[in-house]
C-alpha cells in the first residue's frame, strides 16, 4: 500500500492504521520483523500442537499414546502460541488496517479461524469428554475423527490463507 496518498475507509480503520502504534510499527528497521516473528512463532506453536494432537484424533499412530495425555502435553502448547499469535496478529494489522480489512486472504483467514475455534469447543463439548476412556488399541470415535481432520483442515487453510495475505 502507497501510505503517501493516505488510507482510505471506515473511520475506525484509517484512525487505526494512522495511529501512533501503526505508524510506528511502519516506520521501525526492526519492530515490524520482531512482532512478524513472534507472530509466525506463535502460529507455528499453535498448528504444530493442533496438527499432533488432529493425527492422533484422526487414528494415526493411535495405539502409542493415550489421547488424554497427548492432549495434556498438547494442548497447553496450543493455547501458549494461540495467545501469542493473537496479540502480534492485531499489532501486525494495525500497519495495513484499511487494506486488510478488504483482503479475501485475511477474511478467509479469520473465518477459518473461528471455525476452528467453534470445532475445539464442539470437540470438548462431546467426544473429548470421553478422551480417558478410549482403548489404546482400538481408533478414536467416528465424532473425534472427524473433528480432528477437520481441525486439520481448518488450521492447515488458515495458515494457509495468512501466507497469501500478501499477494491477494
């Protein structure tokens, strides 16, 4: 974006993308990498755990470890890079605010993203309760499957998604 004819739209957007933060970010040699890095940090940390923990849903490699201690290992790793991503996400959208705002990448990505979310609650809700009780030697139920691979699938299209921000 060419921020010498300034941005353009919603009020609440451009006063973002102009503020005192943005311009900052923008304007700092090492600020804007800095809060990229940890932003890729944190969406690795995030879909790292996510994809570990989606394959022994999904049944693959099942008999070698438990679900529930997998996902006591897992899942705090998740939520650690999940509130990392986050916070350096809305930093990181501050810069280009009027522009993101009418990406289709970006869009897609926040969609895909509270999919996910709302498949981790479903998944909590219903078959993980019941995590303990599955038999190392036979595959997850239909239920937990199916949310693991669309957990994949969804994580994997966000992630995605965030990588082609900059060329759509």
């Amino acid at each position: 974006m060419d921020h010498d004819l300034g941005p353009t739209g919603p009020g609440w957007l451009v006063a973002l993308e102009t503020s005192g933060l943005g311009e900052s970010l923008r304007q700092s040699v090492w600020l804007y990498p800095l809060v990229e890095i940890a932003h890729i940090l944190g969406f690795a940390l995030l879909v790292g755990a996510i994809l570990a923990f989606d394959l022994r849903l999904m049944g693959v490699r099942a008999p070698l470890l438990p679900a529930d201690a997998l996902a006591r290992l897992l899942l705090p790793v998740a939520v650690a890079g999940f509130a990392l991503a986050v916070p350096t996400g809305l930093l990181l959208f501050t810069t280009e605010a009027t522009a993101l705002a009418g990406n289709p990448a970006f869009l897609a990505k926040l969609a895909l993203i509270g999919l996910a979310l709302l498949n981790i609650l479903a998944f909590h809700s219903r078959a993980g309760r019941r995590m303990a009780a599955w038999n190392l030697s036979e595959r997850p139920p239909p239920g937990a499957r199916f949310a693991g691979a669309a957990s994949l699938a969804l994580w994997v299209g966000a992630l995605a998604c965030g990588r082609l921000i900059a060329y759509l």
